[in-house]
C-alpha cells in the first residue's frame, strides 16, 4: 500500500498557517554586474523575495563564539532560532541554501543550516536553523 504524501504537504502547510507569522526570504542577486568579470559584484537591485509563513521555535537558545577559542579571544552572544517553512509556499524555490534570509520585521536572520524533509520524495516543508 502506498502512502499518499499530499495529505501530509497539506497537514504541514495547514498548521504552518495557523501558527506561523508573514515573513519574507531573502536572496541576494545571483547575476553578475559583469560577467567578463566572475569575481566582481551582482547586480544591486535583482534580489529574490518570496513572502512566507514561519513557524518560529527554540526562541531562548543562545550560543557563543568567537572564531578561535584563545584566551584574550572576544565572545559574541548571538541567539539560533529553528524555523518551519511550508514547501506549498508559491515563489518558493525548490532548493533553500543558506544564502537565503529571513526578513522578520526588522530583524535580518542569516540561515544557518537548511533541512528539507521529503520523504518519499515529496516535499513537506523545510527546517531552517537561522542565527540572529
């Protein structure tokens, strides 16, 4: 017997809506200002936007770093979110890396780690690790 996996999309994207927030994802440009130049910049103004509901968790977990541990190294205090993303989402691509981020408000969170869960090939939705 097999298993239908749009039921499980549909579930996925129904809870999603009913306990996320509008945020919107975030790509820089990916086409060179120059492309005799590969090195150069992109173009400035050709960044992706697709506006998403995310459901945010772990909201207190704090980690330090600070590059190299050494003792006169500075620690930085940051805050690491997990964040649920619906694949039903339209405009959303079908790979999510991490040189996507989320706009939350005024908030810029950089994605960290980027996780879809497909099983079956289907896929349900994607579970991000951003870093405020």
């Amino acid at each position: 017997m097999a298993i239908d996996y749009a039921k499980f999309l549909a579930l996925g994207k129904r809870l999603i809506d009913e306990n996320g927030r509008s945020v919107t994802l975030q790509r820089p440009s990916q086409t060179l200002d120059d492309v005799a130049r590969p090195w150069g910049p992109a173009l400035a103004d050709d960044e992706e936007s697709v506006p998403v509901i995310a459901v945010f968790l772990d909201p207190d977990r704090r980690q330090t770093t600070s590059g190299d541990i050494q003792p006169t190294a500075q620690l930085e205090e940051f805050k690491r979110y997990k964040v649920l993303v619906s694949a039903d989402n339209a405009g959303l691509p079908t790979e999510l890396g991490t040189e996507w981020y989320i706009l939350d408000g005024s908030r810029r969170l950089e994605i960290v780690i980027s996780k879809a869960v497909k099983p079956g090939g289907t896929l349900i939705y994607y579970e991000l690790e951003v870093r405020a």
